[in-house]
C-alpha cells in the first residue's frame, strides 16, 4: 500500500502527517483549494485542485490510490444547518472509495469527543464525529482511526492570546497531551505495519498527563520567544458569550468537554505497534 491520497494536508495537523508519510516513502496526492500553498509545502506529492463538496473532484483525486487518509473538522465558526466536511463530505469520500476499491480509510477523531452523552452533554459537533466514525466502520472497507489527546500545538495555536494564556473553567482530570509530531510518525508507520484488510482503532497520547494549568504553567516555563501569563474565564462567560458567537459557542462546548472527560491512559497498545512518544511538552515549548 504506496499511494495514499490525503484531504485535508495544508491544516495543522495535517501538514505533520504528510511530511511523515512523504519521509516514509508514500506516493502522495493532495486534494487541495490551495494548490500554490500545497506545491510549496509538499513539492514531491501530487497535487489535485478541488474541494470535498464536489464529487467529480474527490473521484479525481481518488483514481489510482490505495488509501484515503482524512485530516477533517468542524470549524469553529460552522453552524449546524451548513455543510461540514466531516459530515456530508466524508459521505461522497465514502461512496467514491467504495466505488473505486480503495482498500484503506485512515481518518484522525478525537478522544475527547467520547464524552459525548456524559452528564448530559449533548453537542452537534460530536454527534457529527461520532458519526463518522460508525459511517467508516459500516463502509466495508478497512480502516484506521486515530483517537488523539489534546496536541500540544492547540496551546500555541488556540490558548495563547497575545501574551496570555487563555484557560476556561478548572480541568477536572489531567490530559496525556500530544505533539502532532509524534502523532504522524505514528500514522506513517500504521500504513506499513497493518496488514491490508486489517482494520484497527488506535488511541494517541503524549508521555505526561497534565490539567490545562499545569500544562500552561509548564509552557510559560519553557517558552523562549516571550514572556507569559495565563488568563482565567469563568464557563458561566463562556456560556453567555457563546449565545452572540459561534465561535465562542464552539469554544464553551469543546472546553467543557476537555474539562470533564475523564481521560485515561489507554495508549500502550498503539506505542507497542506504532512507537512510543518522545517530545515532551517541555521539549515542544523549548523548540517553538
């Protein structure tokens, strides 16, 4: 299995996923918006302009290739009546896929999204990753989930504002945070060591476990570029906020989730497979 056509490459997350797999060796393809970005970020892969809302742009795309690797979200200024990607675009990915034999489906969830139906919460968002993750399963063909920790990255990309750190509410059980580094050398070696009709759901997880203020207080410690401090909001404020935001509605919801979910350490399958972790939240601050 060589050639894994990638939708979603350019994000965050996805960009360390198609530099691991390109190191590996893979013959990729991008199913790209932007292909200036796309050429310049990944000059060895294949590059296909189009957008997961069009059918004949996902069969383009998918024509020749082994496997299909969906780096897909919710964005956090979506609302529930529009298109999501993750919703009625995997739904054209899906029939194409099975269409055109493709014999693997990777696709990056989240961990956090399991707190669904806990105490009472209830989120479109997560109905929609649940979702997705039963449309794989129920598809036929064989696929890889990865269920990620909270990344490191979302404290330099979400929490931090200016020079604050910006926490929500009080974290009730500590995260195994992730850095999207390891992450994608652990998607890279899933393509090379499962086996072509095995199918396999993989948990991912950092080294350490911290609650947000422990891991912002480890960051501020450690970041070289600036000086830091965090930023308190009480839920209640985030609540009320998110009644005028979309945005800030969307921030409510996943933080409360990351605050409750009672995550624990479920990952020593997937370093026994895939490799263990080796970038600690200290070494990912030092390094940015």
């Amino acid at each position: 299995m060589k050639k894994i056509l990638i939708i979603g490459s350019t994000g965050l997350l996805g960009k360390p996923v198609t530099k691991a797999l390109i190191a590996a060796g893979f013959e990729l393809t991008l199913l790209v918006r932007q292909v200036d970005l796309a050429k310049q970020l990944f000059p060895e892969a294949r590059i296909i302009k189009g957008d997961i809302q069009n059918r004949a742009d996902i069969e383009t795309a998918v024509q020749g290739q082994d496997a299909v690797f969906l780096n897909l979200s919710v964005k956090q200024t979506e609302k529930p009546n529009e298109f999501h990607a993750e919703s009625k675009g995997l739904d054209l990915v899906i029939e194409v896929a099975q269409t055109l034999k493709i014999k693997r489906i990777a696709y990056l969830s989240s961990l956090v999204h399991l707190y669904q139906g806990m105490n009472d919460f209830d989120w479109w968002v997560f109905r929609i990753k649940q979702e997705a993750v039963q449309k794989i399963k129920d598809s036929g063909i064989a696929y890889t989930i990865f269920y990620p920790s909270i990344f490191m990255e979302s404290i330099i990309h979400q929490s931090k504002q200016g020079s604050l750190i910006a926490l929500g509410g009080k974290s009730e059980y500590p995260m195994y945070y992730v850095a999207a580094e390891d992450y994608a050398r652990q998607v890279a070696k899933s393509f090379e060591v499962l086996k072509e009709n095995e199918s396999q759901d993989f948990v991912i997880q950092g080294l350490e476990a911290f609650t947000q203020e422990e891991a912002a207080q480890t960051f501020i410690r450690h970041y070289k570029k600036e000086k830091l401090r965090t930023m308190w909001a009480p839920m209640f404020v985030m609540k009320l906020m998110g009644k005028f935001s979309q945005k800030f509605d969307y921030g409510y919801h996943i933080v409360e989730a990351l605050n409750k979910y009672p995550e624990k350490f479920d990952a020593q399958p997937t370093w026994d497979l895939l490799g263990k972790p080796s970038i600690t939240l200290k070494d990912f601050a030092e390094g940015l």
